[in-house]
C-alpha cells in the first residue's frame, strides 16, 4: 500500500468502534491474532508504529499477543473501572485511539500481556529483500 492509499484510507465500523468508543472485538474475529509474519504494527488511525513481530506471542486468549510495545512510549495507559474491576487500558501515545488492556500474566522478560484488537491495529509486513 503506497503512502497516499493510506491517508485516504478510512478506518472501519469496528475500527471506530473499537478505537473511538473503547469496544472489543470478539476473542478469535481478529485477522491478526494468527498472524506470525514478520513485520511492525501500526495504529489503524495515524499510522504510529506500536508493536512488531518480535514481542508478538500466542496468549491462546483469541486477540493479538505482546509482551512490549514496540517502545516504551509507543502506548500510554489509563485506569478503566468499566466492568467492575480495575483494567489498564492501552492507547496510542499518538492519537489516543483505544488498542486494548494489558494484564500482568505475561511472560518474560516482561510478564505482560498486551491483549489488542486486531481491527486497532494494520500490519505492514517487513520487506522481503
Ligand atoms: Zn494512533
């Protein structure tokens, strides 16, 4: 996809509705959760490089797996009560956009499981030489 198809490119139903109004795909509707490919993955709405193919692993959980994000500042964190009890709810550093929760029942080095929704994220697969 070149830059210019991306900008023009609008984000779906579920994208919005997962990214704007904090919703949840349901565990294994996700196209990425299989996904083992190398590549990076970006924010579906600004394009923000978030995670990559390395931190990615099988939770088993039914979404997309990390135990990092691609950089310590690639996401930021806020307190969400919305079901009863305390969650971390992850969000692009860049342009808020709602991605997950994390847990910390992980593996190392980190411990974390950074649970994301597919529809939040595109995945840009790392060049082939
Ligand atoms: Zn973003």
């Amino acid at each position: 996809m070149s830059k210019q198809d991306k900008e023009k490119k609008q984000i779906s139903a579920e994208a919005y509705y997962v990214t704007q109004q904090h919703g949840t795909e349901p565990a294994f509707s996700g196209n990425l959760n299989d996904n083992k490919e190398p590549g990076e993955y970006v924010c579906v709405c600004c394009g923000s490089k978030l995670f990559d193919h390395t931190a990615k692993y099988d939770s088993g959980s039914g979404w997309p797996s990390f135990y990092k994000p691609f950089e310590k500042n690639s996401v930021a964190y806020s307190d969400d009560y919305e079901i009863g009890y305390l969650r971390k709810e992850v969000h692009c550093s860049k342009c808020s956009a709602h991605l997950g929760h994390v847990f910390d029942d992980g593996p190392q080095p980190t411990g974390l499981r950074y649970c994301i929704n597919s529809v939040a994220l595109d995945f840009i697969p790392e060049e082939k030489e």
